[in-house]
C-alpha cells in the first residue's frame, strides 16, 4: 500500500478526482471513498446510497455522505449497475473512517462491457498520477483553510 502524504492509497485501485475509489475485478468494480476523503470528512454519521439494480453514469453523483463537518457526494467512478450495496454501512457507518478500503467499502458496480470499462478506467487517476492528485488536493484544502 502506497502512503503519500500521510494517506494510503493503495497501488491497484483507481481514482476519480471526488475521491471515489475503484477495484476492479473482472467487470466488478467495487468502490469506496478514499483514507484522504474520510480523514478530511471526519466520522461519518449517515450514507445515502443508490438502490440495487440502479444504472449509473461514470462521474455522476449517486450517493451522499454525511460527517459532523460536511455533506459529500459519493460519485461513481465507472458506469453500470448498481450490484450490491454494503448494507453493514446502514449499522455502521464509522467502516468508511476505520477501514476505507476493506470492511468500509461502499458499493459494487458491474460494468456492461469490459472494453468499455477499460475506456473509462483511463478517465481515473492511477499510479504515478495519484500522488500529483494528493498533494493538489492538499494544496487546495490548505488554500480554503487559509480563506476561513
């Protein structure tokens, strides 16, 4: 796992610019929000999910994301439909905070068409991309901070 800032950002997953992550497996693709996201939202307190069977769009919103700061938006990072959702979220939405990358992911996406996937995991952010996306994303936390 690679650590970048103080964030892990595991080498195989890609990442849309909304701090979405992708792992793809087969036309699987299950997706979760990011360490930096969950570090930055502080602890979640309510997941507004799609339903199974819900056909999305890659970078459309599908979801929400509620901490004590903030609401975020839960984009998908590919298109297809909504296969599963992880429903240990409805009990315990602190999965997102204490292991975004495991027990914390959010839903699963199964793609059409695995060319077609292949096309949209291009659009994602992926390896030596990722920590030029990590230290822009710092920089424009610390610009707004610097605003408040």
């Amino acid at each position: 796992m690679a650590v970048i800032k103080g964030y892990n950002m595991p080498d195989e997953l890609y990442y849309h610019e909304e701090h979405s992550w992708a792992r793809v497996d087969g036309k699987k693709v299950t997706v979760g929000m990011t360490d930096m996201f969950q570090k930055e939202a502080g602890d979640i307190v309510f997941v507004d999910l799609p339903e199974e069977e819900d056909d999305v769009e890659q970078g459309e919103t599908c979801g929400k994301i509620q901490s004590r700061k903030w609401i975020g938006k839960l984009v998908a990072p590919v298109s297809g439909e909504i296969a599963e959702i992880n429903e240990d979220l409805e009990e315990d939405t602190s999965l997102i905070n204490s292991d975004p990358y495991g027990k914390g992911w959010i839903l699963v996406i199964e793609a059409e068409d695995e060319d077609d996937l292949a096309d949209e995991l291009e659009n994602l952010i992926h390896g030596d991309a990722v920590s030029d996306f990590i230290d822009k994303e710092i920089e424009k936390t610390e610009a707004e901070k610097a605003k408040a």
